[in-house]
C-alpha cells in the first residue's frame, strides 16, 4: 500500500459556514478584532488583528459576524460525509481541516491520476474555498499545501525535500516552542534531521518528539476517522406553506436523489422509507412507503410515493419536509444477473409494491395460526411483513393440504333454494366427499364441509350448519 494523505482545508470556513463565499467584505470579530478576513475585506486594507473600528473607518460596507463555533463543526461534518466518497477514511482536523486517507484506495480510482480528477471535480463544486496538502503522513499533509501539478505519486525523498524547507514560523506548533527552536539558529525543518531524536526529546520536550516522528512517519500516527451518517435524515422547510400534495413533488424528488446517492455511495438499500409532513396547525403526518425488496434508485421510491400521496388529506399547508430513510442494509451486487434476458418477465414485488400502496385495497398476506375453527387458522399480516414461524409442538399435527388457501372470516351466508345453495344467484354444484368438523367443547354445531363448483368457474368451499341447517362460503381455492 502507498503512504499517502490528503489534506483538504477550510480557510475561510469561519465566514462561509453559513451562505458560501460573498463578494462583499465580511470579517469574524472576536472581542473587537479582526480575526478573520475574506479577499473582499482584504483588498479594502482589512487585516487580521485590527481594531473593529479601524476596519470600519478602511471599510464603510464591512459585514461583521460572530464565532458560531456549532455552525462551522456542522460545516466540516457536511463537507466530510460528502468525501466518504472518495475513501472510508476521512478524518477531522480541527478547526477548519480534513485528513483523508488514499493511499489504500488508488486503484479504486484508476489510479493516481484518476484521484486527483476526483478532488478537482469535488473542489469545483464545493460551496466552500478550499486548499489542497498532500503528503505521506497526516502532519505532512496538513504541512505540504498547493503541490506541483503531478503525474504520479512522488517518492519518500521528494517528501522528505520538501519538508525540509518548511519554515519553523509556518509549523503547527505553539509560538512558544518555535520561539525556542529558533533560538539555537535553527529556521527551517531540515536544520533539526541531522539532530539525534533523544537529544531532541530531551530538550525540546516529548511532546514536540512525538510530534516530530509522527510528522516524519518515524511513528504511526492513527486516527479516528468520521462515522457515516446512519439512518439518513433530512429535511426541507418551506418559505411559504404549501397547500396542495402536487406541490411536494418537487421537494420530495430532491430528498430522494440525496438519499439515492448517499445509498449508492455506502453500496446499501433499504425497504422501507417515511415521510413527515409537517404542517401549519403543529401537527405532523407521517407516510410510510414499504417495498417488497430492498432498493435504492430513487425513481421508484417517488413513484410509490406518489401513488400513496393520492390518498392522504391535507388538515393544513405543510410548512416541511422530512425524510427518514430508516435502518439501511448492505447490497450485495454480485447477486445481480450481469446480462438480464430482455423479454423476461417483470418480477412480481413491483406490482406488490404498487398495489400495497393503495390503502382502499387492504392488502395483507395470509398466514396460518392455531384455532378451532378454519376461519380462526387464517390471520392477515402486512403483505412485507415477514411471518414469525416458532416451531411447532411435536404432536401438532400438519394442516390439511387440501384447505383453501383463501378463507372468509366470518363465513358467508349462502341463499338455497329447493335444498340447493347459491352463490351469486347461481347454484353451486356440490362434490360427494364431504368432511365433518365437531367440536363439542366449543359453543359450535357441527359442520359439514363440501367442495363446490360455480358455474362461474369458481371453486368454493361450503358447509352446511347442522343446527338451523343453513349453507355457509368458507372460502375459495
């Protein structure tokens, strides 16, 4: 593996945490000083350190900002889960930096070459003013900012040069110790190589010899990188309240497309997502959107969405939106087929899917259970909802295989004329096997099952209640 590292920092991240680079002069004060300035405010006179009302005097237009120290952590956490992109890991360097790992990942990217397009491409669009380190430690990187133009990864001796010359006033390290490291004449890095490391510990401190070490990669220097962001989350707050479903398209296509590519930048799915819509009154409706396979491609979660949409009621505007991408699960593209046949059938879970989302159908999937009677062994569950199977007693015995696999609860009552039953006015054509059900200890009659046959072409199963001697519909086959 090549040792190397990226370092990606945020030098004005202080002033653009919260609307990107302005053209206008802007600057953070801190107890009445300029602490940071942009180029607008610099090419007015304002540097860091002057006195606020000096920079006012040098600049008329000059906007003022506090240190929002939650807003640039939230900034640099942004910016960090966008580089997951590039390598699993990216670590931060506060206050306004990131470590990224990519030695261990350049053949991912086509190589060296094809890292380096990657970085340029996430620079272009990144909403914040960037530079660029490049080393084979993580020190050596943050140090090494604004590298050549390169073609290939350079060698540990062209590092090794280029620290060298990297003036003491220019390390990271507190003012203090610089100062005591320039006092014996020393001013750039490569005036301390030739120093035995125990002589340096000894006077300089153990902190600035690990420091040292871990900077030359004498010692490992790990880091902890950034976790991804699990469950997905987000949400669109609206600047005028909307008072129509069609109008939440629009949003709910964008929180898609950001959900899509975060699925495909971890290689996962989901089953499941929930939209909140909250609205006008302080109330939040929820919508859950169930598929029957794990997916990912955001163009059939907006149409499940929207055929779901079509149902729901607005009680008042919706002021924003939320969506919830639950737990994900990891994908396994090798189960793809790699050249699926183009006149094959479309699978099944599609219609499932489409049809679970109309709430009038109440669709559910049969499930067997225990019970007296045969409308008591059928249960309804959610059609993606996966049956609980406990193993069942040793004595239990199978159900009957020749049961229908649709059953009515409670049974329906059949009308008979001249002592035959019918079933949408139609007489039902009676088999000859019949199957008596008495259960003495349940408040029941004794019934007699048949299977029957509709003219219709329907095949029904039918008892007749000993009792008052009615016909009931069971179910179908």
């Amino acid at each position: 593996m090549t040792p190397l590292w990226l370092a990606l920092h945020f030098p004005l991240l202080a002033l653009e945490a919260g609307d990107g680079p302005v053209e206008r002069p802007r600057v953070l004060v801190h107890q009445h000083r300029i602490q940071l300035a942009n180029g607008a405010a610099r090419a007015a006179g304002v540097e860091d350190g002057l006195r606020l009302a000096t920079a006012r005097a040098l600049c008329e237009d000059l906007e003022v900002l506090e240190a929002d120290d939650g807003a640039r952590e939230a900034a640099l956490w942004r910016q960090g889960q966008q580089l997951l992109a590039l390598t699993p890991q990216v670590c931060a360097a506060p206050p306004a930096s990131l470590l990224l790992e990519v030695g261990s990942c350049l053949k991912l990217h086509g190589g060296f070459q094809g890292l380096m397009a990657r970085v340029d491409r996430y620079r272009l669009h990144c909403p914040l003013t960037t530079r660029l380190g490049l080393g084979p430690t993580p020190l050596a990187a943050w140090h090494l900012n604004d590298p050549p133009p390169l073609e290939t990864v350079p060698e540990a001796a062209r590092f090794q040069a280029w620290l060298a010359q990297l003036d003491l006033d220019g390390l990271d390290l507190e003012p203090r110790l610089r100062e005591r490291l320039r006092a014996p004449g020393f001013r750039t890095l490569g005036d301390l190589y030739p120093l035995p490391r125990a002589a340096l510990g000894k006077r300089f401190g153990a902190g600035f010899l690990d420091w040292l070490q871990r900077l030359l990669g004498e010692k490992p220097d790990p880091r902890r990188p950034l976790p991804p962001p699990r469950p997905f989350r987000e949400r669109l707050d609206f600047d005028d309240p909307l008072d129509r479903l069609d109008h939440l398209h629009a949003p709910m296509s964008e929180l898609l497309a950001r959900l899509s590519a975060d699925l495909e930048r971890h290689q996962e799915s989901l089953t499941a997502i929930r939209w909140h819509l909250h609205l006008n009154n302080g109330h939040r409706d929820t919508l859950v959107v169930r598929r029957a396979q794990a997916g990912h491609d955001a163009a059939t979660w907006l149409d499940l969405t929207r055929r779901r949409l079509e149902h729901q009621v607005l009680d008042a505007p919706v002021l924003g939106l939320g969506l919830d991408g639950g737990r994900p699960r990891p994908r396994n593209p090798g189960l793809a087929d790699l050249f699926p046949d183009p006149g094959a059938r479309a699978p099944l879970s599609g219609l499932l899917e489409k049809l679970a989302t109309e709430p009038a159908l109440r669709l559910y999937r049969p499930d067997r259970a225990p019970g007296h009677l045969p409308e008591e062994t059928e249960r309804g569950r959610p059609p993606f909802e996966k049956a609980a199977r406990p193993a069942p007693p040793p004595d239990t015995p199978a159900p009957p295989e020749d049961r229908p696999l649709w059953l009515l609860d409670p049974p329906r009552p059949l009308a008979v004329r001249d002592s035959v039953p019918h079933w949408r006015d139609r007489p039902l054509s009676l088999f000859p096997q019949e199957e008596h059900f008495s259960q003495p200890w349940h408040d029941q009659a004794a019934r007699r099952y048949h299977v029957a046959h509709h003219p219709d072409g329907l095949c029904c199963w039918v008892f007749q209640d000993e009792r008052d001697e009615g016909w009931w519909l069971q179910g179908f086959f």
